[in-house]
C-alpha cells in the first residue's frame, strides 16, 4: 500500500510540473515580447541610432511547437579548448561540452554545445553552454551569419532545445559588435523556420 501511494505521489508530481502546449507557447511570446522591449528601450537597445529611432519590432517566425525538441544530450569530457572564429580580430576561447541528438522532419540531426573557458561576469551563468547554428534558412529568411540558442547544462541524459527562441548575434544589428561564427559542424541540412528573423538589409 506504501508503494501504490508513493507512485501515486511521484506520478501526481510529473504531471503537476508538465507544462501544456499552450503554457509553452505564452513562454515563448512573453520572450518575443521581452526581447522587443530591449529593443525599444534606449538604456538597453543595440541598435543604431537610424536604427532606433525607426524601429517597430523584431520579427519572429510563427510560433511552431515542432522545432521545441527534445534531444539527447551526450557529453564530450577531456575536449581541447579551441579558438572559435568571429567577425572581428577577437578570438574567444571554448570547449566543446557535449553534443545534442534529434530529429526535425524525419531528419537524424546533431548540434555542438561549447562553454566559455572564461567564467562569466555576471553570477548564475556557471552552468551556461552556449550553441551557435545555421540552418538552410540562414541567408534566405533568417540572418546569414547565423544564430544563437542559450542552454543550460542538464542534470540528465536529455536537453530541451526550443528554436523558437533563436536570436540573432548583436553584429546582425550594428557593426560594432564582434559576434562567433558558427563552426561548420552546427550547420543543420534543414530549414528552422522558428525564432527571430533577418533584420533589414543588415
């Protein structure tokens, strides 16, 4: 009896942090809508100032729920740090972490995870992996040099990569910035549509 009111419990528990579709969705407009708002506001825009003053809003592809996957996560230990490329002559330094597995349209598909060899300056970044991709539509929808997705490090076997939340690096919207490249092998043979669009003719 014990053991039936413990899984009951354990089972309760799953389903109360399950999160619906539609509670999925309001997480990802409340950070459209929060990405915009940076945008918009002169203390924390990127912008140019030609830029800003005509600015609207970012433009996102339509939420879609299909490129929210769930990947595998295999981590990589005793990687080499390395250089990663940049638009400027700046050469940060990373290390590969793991790697994520999944599938988009039938597609088997596989994404690097790299973490800064520098700590971070602001507190609660100690378990950031930083993912940088491009995909079929980079050039021809989404902006050419690519994109970025934010992860943390898994406690498990699993990472929740949600495309919808793909931004674009700062030097797609000023010059001055100096963004990575994304290495050759985070290049995905399919089109993600899902996240923020090109902007203009940067």
């Amino acid at each position: 009896m014990k053991y039936l009111f413990t899984s009951a419990l354990l089972l309760m528990c799953f389903f109360s942090f399950a999160q619906t579709d539609e509670e999925i969705i309001q997480k990802i407009k409340g950070y459209q809508t929060s990405e915009n708002e940076k945008f918009s506001t002169a203390e924390t825009t990127i912008l140019t100032v030609k830029d800003f003053k005509n600015f609207e809003a970012l433009e996102f592809y339509p939420i879609n729920l299909k490129y929210r996957v769930e990947a595998k996560f295999i981590r990589t230990p005793n990687e080499e740090p390395f250089l990663m490329p940049t638009t400027t002559d700046r050469l940060p330094e990373y290390v590969k972490y793991g790697e994520a597995h999944f599938k988009i349209e039938g597609k088997d598909l596989k994404l690097n995870l790299y973490k800064s060899t520098e700590p971070y300056d602001e507190p609660g970044y100690e378990d950031y992996l930083f993912l940088p991709f491009t995909d079929l539509t980079s050039g021809d929808g989404s902006y050419g040099g690519g994109r970025f997705l934010d992860a943390r490090i898994p406690d498990g076997e699993t990472i929740v990569l949600d495309f919808n939340k793909a931004y674009n690096p700062y030097c797609a919207y000023n010059s001055r910035y100096s963004c990575p490249i994304p290495p050759k092998e985070n290049d995905l043979l399919v089109r993600v549509e899902a996240g923020v669009k090109t902007f203009g003719k940067h």
